[in-house]
C-alpha cells in the first residue's frame, strides 16, 4: 500500500509538472507567434512604406531633371529664334548668347547640319565621330522635336540637349547645347541605402560618374527592360541583397531616372525588434520556470511534511479505532466469562456456564488470531483442495459461536469440488464469511427484524471457477459498506473490530479469486469466485 501510494503521489506530481510545462510552453508558442505574425506585418508595412518613399523620391527627381531640361531647351531655342542665316555666320549677338549660357551649358554650344558634320562649336569641343548615328540625333531629323539624351562613345558622360533648326519652315540643322555630367543633378541622396541612377534610352548608366558594378552585369539591361514592363516597379537581388527598383521616364527627353532602396535599411531594425522580443520572451520563460521550479520545490516539501502529519495522524486514528475496538470486543467477553462464573457460583446450570465460557474462550482466540493473521499475513501454499469438505469442516467448527444455536446454518456443497489453494487462506475466508453472516442475522433477531435467523452456505462449480455463496436474511448490509468494502477496523456490528471481510478479501486476491457483494431481497450475499484445478474435469 506504501508503494501505490507513493506511485499514485509521483504520477499527480508528474501531472502537476507536465500541465505546468504545457501552460509555459503554450504561452511561449504563443508569444513566438504572436510576434512573428507582428514582424510579418510589419516588414510588409515598412516594404509598402518604401516603395511609397522610393517611388516618391524618384518622381520628384525625375520632375526636377524634366523641369531642368526644359531651361535648357529654352535657352537653346532662343538662341535658334535668331534665325538660321545668324546662327550660320555665328555673328556677335549669337556669341553673346552663348557666353551668357556658360553656366548652362557648360561644355559649350554646337550646330550641325543633316549629315551630321559640325558647322561651328563655341567653344571648340571634341565630339565622338559619327554624329549621325546618334539616337537623338536621327530623333531629332525624324520627329523634328527637341529632346535630350547621352552622347555615346564619350568617356565624359555629357548629355546632348538638341532641338532642329529651321529655314523657311524647312528643317537645315540641329543646335545642340552639351552639358557635362556632374553628380549634383542627383542631389539629395542622402539616406543609408538610396540609390539614384539616370540612364540613357540605351539603359547605360550616365550618372552617377562612379558607376556601380553591378550596372555592367550582362543581364542589367534587360531588367531594366523588365522594368519598364511591369510597370516600373520590381524587387532585384543585387550582391546578395534584395533591393526595391523603380524607373521614372525623364518628361520630353529619352532619360530615365532608377530610384534604388536596399530593404535591409527598413527590414534590419524590425528584425532586430523582434529578435530582442523573442529573446526578451525567452529570458521572461526562463525566469517563469526558474520560479516555478523553485516553488514547486518548496510546494512539494510543504506538501510532504503535510502528508507525513497527516499520516502519523491517520495511523494515530486507526490505531485509536482500532484499540477501541479491540478493548471493546475483549470487554464483552470479559463480561461473558463474569456472567458465567457469577452463574456457577450461584449453583446455576453447569451446561449453560460451559457453553457460555467456550464460546467466549473461542470468541477471544478468534480475535487473537485475526490481529496475528492480520499483522503478519501467511506465505501462499498451493496444494489440492475438496472446497466441499473444507467448507462443511469449517462451518461445523463455528458450533463454538454463541450465537450459533440462534442461527439455522443451511449447507447445499455440490461433491467432489477440487482447485488448487492454500487450505488456510481459504479456510480463514470461509470462517470470515460464515461469522459474519451468522453474527449479522442474529443482530437482526436481537434487533426484531427477522424471527429466525438463517444462514446458507453453497458451493458449486459455474464453468472454470468454484464457487462459495453465503447469504444471511439480516435484511441487508448498510450502504456505506458498498464503498468500505474491506476497509481494515471498519464494522457495521455491534460486536466484532473490522477484520473479517478485510482478511478474507486480502485471502481471495492471494489466491487469485474475487469477492463479490450483493443484497438480496431478505439479506446479502457474499460470492467467492476461485478457479478450479485443471485436473478436476472442469
């Protein structure tokens, strides 16, 4: 029983543990989730707040150069308003002009005809040969309209701003003003991963002078193509690192501007949030387990200092119950045997002091020997068995009792009924049950609710198993005996210490057998269930 106990005590403390465990694991899951699906939103969030901040960006850039080009388009065409004949002798108020333009034009003026070939610079400039193979320059024969772009084949990055030159309302040449590439046109970058590129309608880079690297990847081009095509916006690898793309066409030129933004600029400092979230929530589940472990420490140490008071307690209690009892059942023998000696002094019957003295005498030796049953229970000893004879043997030893000429002991014991048990075991749970029932149906006449009291007693065989039925008429057991089934000291007559049914169930479960209660219409009934010798014919 100490063992079960303890086993029963160690699994609810595992369960306690474990539910525990659960609780802080499921909250920890909960708390990762939570989080995750929190940095989730809002690196999506902050993705949709860059784009927003990218493509603003780069509309505003790409506003600003289109604002830009439109001077310097309208510089140039008043120049060419002076007329054709002006422009070709390159008299005195075009030179002035041109002078006053420095600062716009920079790298300076130039006039060619439809062939391409230089009629005059101001300043005398180097141009890459072939002029005519320029894309602006045959946009510009084709469309007659001004428009901007890069002069190929230079290694100076200079932007051509080139609009047709009329006579007579018939197309005889095309003024270029050549602006040199200069970083300051893409003003404003200022933020840690922002990228502004301005590209030619060949999508090579112009600006910024200092070129990225990837900008020469084979593939370059033809993502930004892709770009074009979706719409303008995408997102690219570039050196391992995702990056937010968008091109902006430059208004009335063949530029565009490519606004770049590195995700890791907005993505790293969520991501760092919630890393310290998860190692914050770690560190707070330590701590919670740190702290439960420690409780659970001292809750279990209370607990076992409380168990054992209650068991010392409880022992106390039993014994108390159980020193009462006993004291009690000797009492009521010791006073038998007064009553008896006080009748033999006063010449009463002889017979009737000897029966009263035996049945006392055996009354006393049946608790002697239930208290050392109990204390120490016998070894199992398995030998052949006739339950018929050892049951007519022990029921004809209980003559002794002095209830027994009250009772009428009725036997019914098919023969020949033969297992395999231990014949003292068995014995002392027939004598059990058979004491009980006669004692329980002579309290009842005591107590006026049988006229005779009666006492049956069977065996017979029901398939593999043997079985003994004794049924008393006492008009049933009380109900709480149905929970205390053998509960040691625990008694429902007036006389006796709780010992039978407690010995005889601890005897049937050694034999491998079951006991089995059931009230009866007059009374109850005991079954006990053993299994037959394989050798008897069963």
């Amino acid at each position: 029983m100490p063992e079960a106990e303890e086993q029963l005590r160690s699994r609810a403390s595992l369960t306690t543990v474990r539910s525990v465990l659960g609780a802080l694991i499921l909250v920890a899951l909960l708390g990762s989730i939570a989080s995750v699906i929190s940095y989730r939103a809002d690196v999506t969030e902050a993705r949709r707040q860059v784009r927003a901040r990218v493509a603003q960006q780069g509309r505003l850039y790409a506003d600003s150069l289109g604002l830009h080009f439109d001077v310097l388009r309208s510089e140039l065409q008043r120049l060419a308003d002076r007329g054709y004949p002006a422009l070709a002798r390159r008299d005195a108020s075009v030179l002035d002009s041109i002078r006053e333009d420095r600062t716009l034009f920079g790298e300076g003026v130039v006039l060619f005809d439809l062939t391409g070939r230089v009629e005059w610079s101001e300043p005398a400039l180097s141009l890459p040969p072939e002029m005519q193979s320029q894309p602006w320059f045959q946009q510009v024969l084709a469309l007659e309209h001004p428009t901007v772009d890069e002069l190929l084949n230079d290694e100076t990055s200079r932007l051509a701003v080139a609009l047709p030159v009329r006579d007579a309302g018939k197309l005889v040449g095309v003024l270029v003003g050549v602006v040199g590439g200069s970083d300051r046109l893409l003003y404003g970058v200022e933020g840690p991963g922002e990228q502004l590129l301005l590209l030619s309608s060949r999508e090579r880079v112009v600006l910024p002078l200092s070129e990225p690297s990837w900008s020469h990847a084979p593939d370059f081009d033809g993502r930004v193509e892709a770009l074009r095509a979706s719409g303008g916006d995408a997102t690219w690898t570039l050196e391992g690192h995702e990056v937010m793309a968008e091109a902006f066409p430059v208004k009335n030129t063949g530029l565009q501007v490519l606004a770049l933004e590195s995700e890791e600029t907005s993505v790293t400092p969520i991501r760092r949030r919630l890393n310290f979230q998860l190692a914050f929530l770690l560190v707070v589940q330590l701590v919670a387990l740190g702290g439960f472990v420690l409780f659970l420490r001292r809750t279990w140490r209370v607990f076992l200092e409380a168990e054992k008071r209650f068991a010392r307690q409880e022992k106390m209690a039993a014994l108390g119950t159980a020193a009462s009892l006993i004291a009690h059942e000797v009492k009521n023998s010791l006073n038998g045997l007064k009553a008896a000696t006080s009748l033999l002094e006063s010449g009463g019957d002889p017979g009737l002091v000897s029966r009263t003295v035996k049945g006392q005498v055996e009354r006393l030796s049946h608790l002697a020997r239930s208290l050392l049953s109990f204390s120490k229970p016998s070894d199992l000893r398995r030998v052949p068995v006739q339950l018929d004879a050892l049951a007519a043997e022990t029921v004809q030893a209980l003559d002794s009792l002095p209830e027994w000429p009250e009772a009428e002991v009725v036997t019914d014991l098919a023969p020949q009924v033969t297992l395999e048990s231990d014949p003292l075991l068995l014995t002392t749970a027939i004598d059990n049950l058979v004491r009980n029932a006669i004692e329980a149906a002579v309290a009842a006449k005591d107590l006026g609710r049988v006229t005779q009291p009666k006492v049956t007693v069977q065996v017979l065989r029901d398939g593999p198993h043997a079985v003994l039925r004794v049924d008393d008429n006492a008009g049933g057991a009380p109900a709480e005996l149905d929970s205390r089934l053998g509960e040691p000291f625990f008694t429902t007559k007036p006389r006796g210490i709780g010992l039978g049914l407690s010995m005889t169930l601890r005897a049937v479960e050694q034999l491998g057998g079951t006991l089995r209660f059931e009230r009866l219409a007059s009374g109850s009934r005991f079954e006990l269930r053993l299994p037959l010798n394989p050798e008897s014919g069963a």
